[in-house]
C-alpha cells in the first residue's frame, strides 16, 4: 500500500504542478538567478505549500494580504532557523505587521513541514535570500 501511495504521488506531483502554475517543473524557481530545483523534497514541497499555505502566503511564498512575503530575508536562513519555521507552523504565530494571525496547523505531518520548508528554502535560494 505504501508504495502505491508513493507511485500515486510522485505521478500526481507534476500534474499539480502544472495545474497550479501553469508551467511544468520548477523551472519557476531559477527566475532569481539561483540553481534550480530538482529534489523530491522541494517538489513534495511545493505540492504541500499550495496545498496547505498558499491561500495566505501566495503560490510561490510572495505574501498575499493574508500572510507575508516568505522570500524576505526576514525569514531567510540567516533570520529564522528551519526549526524556528516549523514551530511557527506547529504552534501558529500572533497577528502582526498587518496580518492576521496565522493558525497553528496541527493536522500536518512534521515531514510534510520539512518539506515545505525545503521548498521556500529552495526559492529564497533562487532569489539570493540567504
């Protein structure tokens, strides 16, 4: 059974993909001059980030007037370790700058955090946020 959920996602992936941004791949990424995406890590990522974030953070993590921008250096690896990011979805975070408070999201596996954050480290990467 865990195999075929595994086949199902890894062929269903590049169709959401496609579905949510019209493009195939994560081509979308290399926009910043960074190297581009290709582990299964950011690719699960980026099916769970739209998924379960992009209502509020937008679909490539730019902010909506929801939730922040995600490709700030203000959550670059050098502001906010990737532990700090998974507490801050595990345990939510307090309205600021802004925007409203952001839900602590139980419900989601800690490895499907993992890698939604390997996904927005991914894109702050190919856009030089360090």
């Amino acid at each position: 059974m865990k195999e075929l959920l595994l086949f199902v996602a890894l062929i269903s992936a590049p169709v959401a993909i496609f579905v949510a941004f019209g493009r195939s791949g994560l081509d979308a990424f290399d926009e910043g001059g960074g190297r581009p995406a290709s582990s299964l890590s950011v690719n699960q990522g980026l099916v769970a980030f739209v998924t379960e974030c992009a209502q509020c953070h937008g679909r490539l993590a730019g902010g909506t007037e929801r939730g922040p921008n995600l490709i700030h250096p203000d959550y670059g690896p050098s502001a906010r370790s990737d532990a700090e990011l998974l507490r801050s979805v595990r345990e939510g975070m307090p309205a600021r700058g802004g925007y409203g408070a952001m839900p602590p999201a139980r419900g989601i596996s800690e490895r499907r955090v993992e890698h939604m954050i390997a996904f927005v480290r991914e894109i702050q990467r190919a856009n030089d946020i360090r």
